[in-house]
C-alpha cells in the first residue's frame, strides 16, 4: 500500500503540465504517439495529471493502513462448490470496518485468481446465503426490510458461474467506504484525511468515485496477504458508477491485471465531448459528490476538456482493459464508450499489444475479443447481466489460464 500511495503522491505533486501546453489538448480523438518513450516521458504523466487535478482528484498525502481481521470462513458455501470468507478491514478513526466477502473455488489446489467487484446495496444483496454479514452502512441496517432483502441483486452476481469457472469473486459494498449522497464529505473514509482546519475536501481533491477505487485497492492490499489467491492475476470490474469507479482504480493502481467496465457512460468509458445522454452538467448536478470540484470547470464547456476519455483508457495500458454497453442504455452512450476503446487502441500498439480487434462497433452479442482492448455491446437494458460475466470470464481466461 505504501508503494502504491507514495506513486499516486509523486504523480499529483511532480508531473508538470507544461509537459504539454494548453493549447496541445489531446480533445477526442484517436490517441497516437510516435514512440513509446514519449508516451511514458511526455503524455501519460500530463493525462495522469488532468485527470488527478479535474476530474476525479488526487488521493491524499496521509496514509492509513487497514487492519485485517478474518470474521468467518466456510468450505461448504455455494452448496459446497466454494469456500467463504468474510473478513474485517478496519481504518483508524472508522467506527464501522469495510466487510470484505469473498466467495472461492473449493476443494482447488494451488492459487486462484479473482475478480474483485464493488456492491450497490450491500454484500448481502449479491446471493440469498444465510451467514452472509450485513454491514451497519447498509441501506435496511439488520432489519432486512424490503429495500434490501438477501439476494436482491442475485441475477448480477451468478456466483457459481463464476467460481465453477475457477475464480474468487472479491466483494465490498461502497457504503462501508463512502455514502453515495451528497453529504458534504462528512461521513465515510473523506474525514480521516482531512488535515487540521479542513472540513472538506479541497478543489483538486478526490470525491467519491476517487474514495470508492481507494477501498478497492486496499482490497487489493487484503489479497496480497492471502496465501490461497493468486494476487497477479486480479481483475477490477464495475457496472454503472462503480465502472467509472473500476476504470480509475484500475488506472491508478497497477496491481490490477485486468480491468471491466460495465455500461460507465459519463466519467466513465463514454467520450464527454458527444454529450450524448448524461453530459457532464448533468453528471455534476445530480451527483456533485462524485468527482473533485474542478471537473465543474467542464459543466456545459466538454470543449475545454484537458483530454477525453478515452484518455483513461489509455492509462490503463498496456494491461488488458474491457469495454461493454447495452442496446438500451442510451444514457450512458455506448457508441461514445466504443470509440473511447478504439481511440485508445493506438497507445495499446504502442507496447506492441494488441488494441480493440474492429473499428466499427460490433452488432449485439458478437463480442470483440481478440485484442487487449475487448468491447461488446449486449441486447438490453442498464445492467451486468450473466452474458456479460461471461464475456469477462472468456477475457480473463486469455491472461490468467
């Protein structure tokens, strides 16, 4: 962890802008470079920086290393197919620790890789098990009242599908890290940074999305110390917000192998500039807790915008990256997260990896595969659905198998 905090603190406080001017923004297009050394030297350090300093903030300097604490564990989960395991990561200064759930292959010699997900409503809501902890963070508390009831977000988690497929499913529920309302910062892990005197996060400083993918690297942080998970081969996946959530963890913490984007739209995977469904105004005013204060700068102005992102993408290389969309999520313009993979496919080539396989947008259900930038776009709605799993267990398997 402390290797991982001290090159996010470098970034935010020794990468000039200068390295690139104001008037060289990158805009929308297809990222292309004429070497790798000056992708390394000259323009990934001034993207890193933008999207540090406008969009999603920089971590802060203090750090805090979680506490593990294992609070149960059962090889007989998943009707025996998957041992379980529940564990405590406490904070200094929280009074409530982020219960991380973890569900894998049983009876398996050896380590296992994992995909490491964030939950919407809970780690109860992912499959009906009776043992499974509910957190004091979750909406219904213990009541389990009919806003939460076990198993609710089951058809999004096929848990057996993806252990019979040979890997861990890794799980934290955002609340435990930060609340997804504006509360102005006060509640969550935001108050255990500030320094003396501070009371909210400053203008270049994270929101929530920037808080979210901290917990999942110090989820990250719990799997090294796990002798049973193969903490190399770790995926990072997120649907809706927390997709925006996995592209950023996935970009500023390396020890993600590969990471999943599910249907992230706007400050995701979608290019801004379209304002095609949820533009960046709209992103900022129904939910101006997400990112750092400065990305307002680009309220109705996606113009001005330092690079777009497909710039985030771009990051991310050379490690595998998936794209996917729906055929009825206009809202989060799944033409505009199609061309983000595509526009950042020439970085991919640069360290002669392979970039998205198509240049036109595939027709549902033919999923494009082949490169280290996947994409698909499914038939339906807003959602991660088991054809989406699929499609990432496929992905995975390239690299881990």
């Amino acid at each position: 962890m402390k290797r991982f905090m001290f090159s996010l603190l470098m970034l935010a406080i020794s990468v000039p802008t200068m390295c690139v001017s104001a008037q060289q923004k990158y805009g929308a297009g297809p990222l292309e470079f004429s070497s790798l050394k000056e992708w390394k030297r000259v323009h990934r350090p001034a993207i890193m920086d933008f999207f540090l300093n406008d969009v999603y903030g920089n971590y802060p300097q203090k750090q805090i290393e979680p506490r593990f604490e294992l609070l149960e564990q059962s090889d007989k989960a998943l009707g025996g197919k998957a041992v379980r395991k529940q564990v405590a990561m406490h904070l200094e200064g929280m009074s409530t620790p982020i219960l991380l759930l973890i569900y894998q292959p049983a009876n398996v010699k050896g380590k296992v890789p994992a995909f490491v997900c964030m939950n919407f409503k809970g780690n109860h809501q992912i499959n009906i098990d009776p043992e499974i902890i509910i957190s004091a963070n979750a909406p219904t508390g213990k009541d389990l009242g009919t806003d939460a009831p076990r198993g609710a977000a089951l058809s999004r988690w096929p848990l057996e599908e993806i252990v019979g497929a040979g890997y861990a499913v890794a799980t934290i529920y955002r609340g435990d890290v930060d609340p997804d309302f504006d509360d102005n910062f006060q509640n969550g892990i935001h108050p255990l940074f500030y320094r003396a005197g501070q009371s909210k996060p400053d203008a270049e400083q994270w929101g929530t999305i920037g808080a979210w993918a901290w917990g999942l690297s110090r989820v990250m942080d719990y799997l090294e110390s796990d002798k049973s998970i193969d903490h190399k081969r770790v995926a990072v996946v997120g649907h809706s917000r927390l997709g925006k959530t996995a592209l950023w963890a996935g970009a500023t913490d390396e020890r993600f192998a590969v990471v999943v984007s599910n249907d992230s739209g706007c400050g995701g995977a979608a290019l801004s500039i379209r304002k095609v469904g949820e533009t960046v105004a709209k992103i900022n005013k129904s939910f101006p807790h997400w990112f750092c204060d400065n990305y307002n700068k680009y309220n109705d102005n996606e113009e001005g915008l330092f690079v777009d992102q497909q710039g985030l993408i771009a990051l991310i290389a050379p490690r595998p990256v998936y794209v996917a969309s729906a055929t009825e999520d206009a809202w989060a313009d799944p033409e505009g997260e199609f061309l983000s993979a595509l526009y950042a496919s020439p970085v991919y080539e640069l360290y002669g990896k392979k970039g998205l396989s198509v240049s036109k947008m595939p027709q549902p259900e033919q999923p494009s595969l082949d490169g280290d930038v996947g994409y698909h776009i499914r038939t339906g709605k807003h959602d991660i659905t088991l054809y989406d799993w699929q499609q990432y267990i496929k992905f995975a398997n390239k690299y881990f198998r």
